[in-house]
C-alpha cells in the first residue's frame, strides 16, 4: 500500500499536484479540512459534534479528526493508498497517524515537501485572491499564515526526518515539472520498500527448496535461522556451542539468539529489496518479535505463505531426506521427527490464524512438484509487488 503525506506551505501547489497523484497511484484523498466538511454536511455522529465545537469557536479535537480519517481509510479499501493533506500538521499528529496506522497494518511511505520560495508564495497567493475571492488572502494574513505553517510544521518535517522517508522538494516551476520530480522522489521511494516473505509450514513441506528460488527470482535475502545456526554450529562458535543441544533435538532455540543473527543478516543487506524469512518465526511471541523487528527498521511483513502438506507426507519427505546427504540429525529418529510435527501444531500453527487476521497469509498446496508449487507461489508474489510498489 502506497501512504503519502503531502507537506507544503499555503500556495505551494499542494491540491494541484494531489489531483495528478490519485490519478497516478489510484489513491484515495484524505484532507482533513474536507472530510470534516462533508461529516458535518452529512450530519454524522461526529460531524455533529465537530459542528458544535466549530460554532463556539473551538478547535476540533484530534480524538474526532483521527475517527474520521480511520473510517475513511476503512471505506476506501479499493485503492492502492492514501495521500493526506494537511494531516499531520503537529508532532503529536505524526505519532497519532503512526499509530492509526499501524493498526490498520500498513505504514507512511513518505512525507513530501514541497519547497517554495516566500516570496513567490506571497505572489501566488495575492494572484489567488483576485479570482477566488478568498478573504484570508490579505497580504497581512498570508504572512501571519505562513509563519504559522513554519512554527507549526518544523517538528513534523524533524519526525520524519528521524525516519528517514522526509524529502524536500522544489515546487516552482511549470506543473507538469513538480509532478515530474514527486513521481521520480515516490518511485525511488517505492523501490526502497522492502518486500519482506515469510514461508511457513510443516517440517519437509519444501519451504527451504520454494524460499532459495524465490531468493534468486526477486533478488532477495535468503534468511534460515536454521542455516544461520548449523554455520554457527560448524565454526564451533560460542553461538554455536550455546544452540548444539537445541539443534541435535530439533527444538526452538532461545529467541534472544535468533533475534542477534537475524538483525545481523539484516543490517548486513539493508540495501536489499527484501527478505525472506524461514525458520523464523516459529510461535506467536516470535511473529511479534519479528514485526517489532520489522517496524523499528521501516518495513513489515508483507506476506505469509502457508505451505500446506498432510502430516503423512510430511512424514514419508522427512524419511526421504533422512537417507539422503541433506539429512539433519533430527531426521535420523521416527520420535523426533513426530516431535517436530507435533511442536509445529502445537506451537507453530497459532501464527497461521495470527497473520490470518491481519490478512497477510495465503496458504498454497506443497503437494506437486517443485515447479508446481513453485508457479504457484510466485504467482502470489506477484500480486505482493503490486501492492507494495
């Protein structure tokens, strides 16, 4: 999902260019000033109660814009993303719409600002009031409506700064030149979105097989906690020496270990086009752990592949793999490998239902052969790069 906040000063072309951008990105448009218009026009709950603060000369509370904008974004699930103007306009706005955000599992892809020298602003905004008749184009309230802009808005501009999705760009010239420059700043910005793939199903479902090919076609980063282990374990490493006896009964490791190698791997490729993750997570508390990961680096999970395979064919792959050279030492025993099984229903199988719910998981058969399963997950995939980029 494509989430642009469009920054700019009053005059700087920000409705111009909003109107190329929806049409550009199929965005759904979210300006505060007009949503809470039409809950008043419509005679709302809230448009109600913003109406009654309006008329006593208050100040609409961010508790009644942010239900407005949440129920919007909830009646616009057709498109590909928003784009807000004139959300947020204060620091504590920019925390507000992180979290709103968040609950609706997706996130800011950018903050744009469009940069325009004072002067020309003042003229701008002078050339408007002749045709517009606007009242607050009095060159004594531009200027008071600008300084405002100023003081009000450097703290949103530093808070997005901090993470590093802020650009700042040139907004004079002709409207087909900005449009130009905002369309190559949010490719650029797009093309840094991480597409992150999480592969999960029953040990001997083939996730290893289906993630490395995946790896190679999309050019993403292969991350085994379970490769990244035995290479630990190999170099007789003290990692390695603190994970043996987890290893050899095939049992869930200590997540703080899990979490070291796999930020590691993460700031080893922070240029990469994104991550696939198998192994990882393997309960509820680790698929937490993982979108925390995620979320403190920018990014998210953006899709959950179920790789769905009867037990009993779990268990004839596992007896396969066990006589070949691919074989691990949990492979070796009948009892251990049921205990793998059992440990992936009771434990693992709950994250199934968690990103479920947030609507990020798609189970695919694993019965088939290799190219089988695999047309079929990169047809997912597929749609998964639509969505993000």
């Amino acid at each position: 999902m494509i989430n642009i906040a469009l920054f700019g000063p009053p005059g700087a072309g920000k409705g111009t260019q909003s109107k190329l951008l929806l049409e550009k990105y199929n965005l759904a448009y979210i300006a505060t000033g007009d949503i809470l218009r039409k809950e008043i026009a419509e005679r709302t709950e809230l448009g109600l109660k913003a109406k009654d603060i309006i008329e006593k000369g208050g100040l609409v509370s961010d508790e009644i814009i942010v239900q407005i904008i949440e129920r919007t974004i909830l009646e616009n699930q057709q498109v590909s993303g928003f784009l807000f103007d004139g959300f947020p306009r204060t620091y504590v706005q920019a925390y507000i719409l992180e979290g709103l955000l968040l609950k609706l599992n997706t996130s800011l892809t950018c903050m744009i600002s469009l940069n325009v020298p004072r002067t020309e602003l003042v003229q701008r905004l002078l050339e408007r009031s002749k045709t517009s008749q606007r009242i607050d184009d009095t060159p004594e309230v531009i200027e008071t409506r600008l300084e405002e802009y100023e003081l009000k808005t450097a703290q949103v501009a530093d808070f997005y700064k901090e993470k590093g999705i802020y650009i700042d760009i040139l907004g004079t010239g002709t409207i087909p030149e900005v449009f130009s420059t905002l369309n190559h700043t949010i490719e650029t910005m797009l093309r840094k979105v991480w597409m992150n793939i999480v592969l999960i199903g029953y040990p001997g479902a083939g996730k290893g097989t289906q993630a490395m090919k995946l790896a190679e076609k999309y050019n993403l980063v292969y991350i085994s906690t379970g490769d990244m282990m035995r290479n630990e374990l190999s170099n007789n490493s003290d990692v390695g020496l603190k994970i043996r006896p987890f290893l050899e009964k095939g049992t869930i490791v200590p997540d703080e270990i899990a979490i070291k190698l796999i930020e590691s791997k993460i700031k080893m490729n922070s240029k990469a086009n994104g991550f696939i993750f198998k192994g990882f997570p393997r309960n509820l508390v680790q698929a937490y752990i993982l979108d925390g990961m995620l979320r403190k680096m920018n990014s998210t999970v953006s899709k959950v592949l179920f790789l769905d395979v009867p037990v009993l064919e779990a268990i004839k792959r596992l007896n396969t793999r066990a006589k070949s050279q691919k074989s691990r030492p949990y492979d070796m025993s009948t009892d251990l490998i049921l205990q793998r099984l059992e440990e992936f229903e009771k434990i693992t199988y709950p994250i199934v239902d968690y990103y479920k719910k947030l609507d990020k998981l798609v189970a695919i058969s694993g019965l088939g052969s290799e190219e089988e399963v695999g047309r079929q997950i990169f047809s997912e995939v597929e749609k998964t790069l639509r969505q993000i980029r």
